[in-house]
C-alpha cells in the first residue's frame, strides 16, 4: 500500500493534492514525505514557469509562438519527469531528484513538516 500511495504522490497535478494533505498532516513515512515536498516542488515550479510564460504570451504578437512553443516544452518536461520518477519507484529505485529533491527539503521542510 505504501508504494501504491508514493505513486499517487508523484502523477502529474493530481498528486499535487495528496502531497499537500500528507505534509499538512505531518504523518507518512520518511520516504512518504520526501516524496511529497518533491511533488509539490515539482507542481508549483511548473506551475509557476506556465504562469511567467503564458502572461507574456498573451500581451504581445510578436514573441506569442515562441512563448507557447516554450509552454509546451515546460509542460512536457514536467509529466516527463512525473512520469520517469514513477518508473523509477516501480523499479524500487531512489525517487530523489538531483536539485529538486534538496530544494524540497530546504523551502518544505522547514513549513510544511
């Protein structure tokens, strides 16, 4: 049940959901919480880039293709790496993320756990 629930943790925005109940409740595995500060991080750096991306994109004619074309590119990489974490919790490896996973500990660690 627990990998079931670390998977969940880790689909593209849905996971975003169960992640931020986990951590406000403060129960879970080690590995559940980590996963968690992960996904968010994950969530809200996509979410935050589609924002700075599509604003732009709305305002001016000249750069609009460019800017969505770039959209596109942030969202896919962003299911992507989703995506590849889970592989890599099916194959019982790590879920850490090199980068992500330390700014994860460092911003939500300290608010959300």
């Amino acid at each position: 049940m627990p990998k079931t629930q670390l998977l969940l943790h880790l689909i593209p925005i849905i996971g975003f959901f169960p992640s931020l109940w986990t951590l406000y409740r403060g129960q879970g595995s080690r590995e559940q919480l980590a996963i968690s500060r992960l996904s968010i991080t994950l969530a809200l750096t996509w979410m935050f880039g589609y924002l700075l991306l599509t604003s732009p994109a709305a305002t001016s004619d000249f750069f609009t293709l460019r800017l969505f074309i770039l959209n596109s590119f942030l969202t896919s990489g962003y299911f992507l790496v989703s995506v590849w974490l889970i592989l890599r919790l099916i194959q019982g490896k790590s879920g850490r993320l090199p980068g992500f996973s330390t700014l994860a500990e460092r911003v939500f660690g300290k608010y959300l756990s």
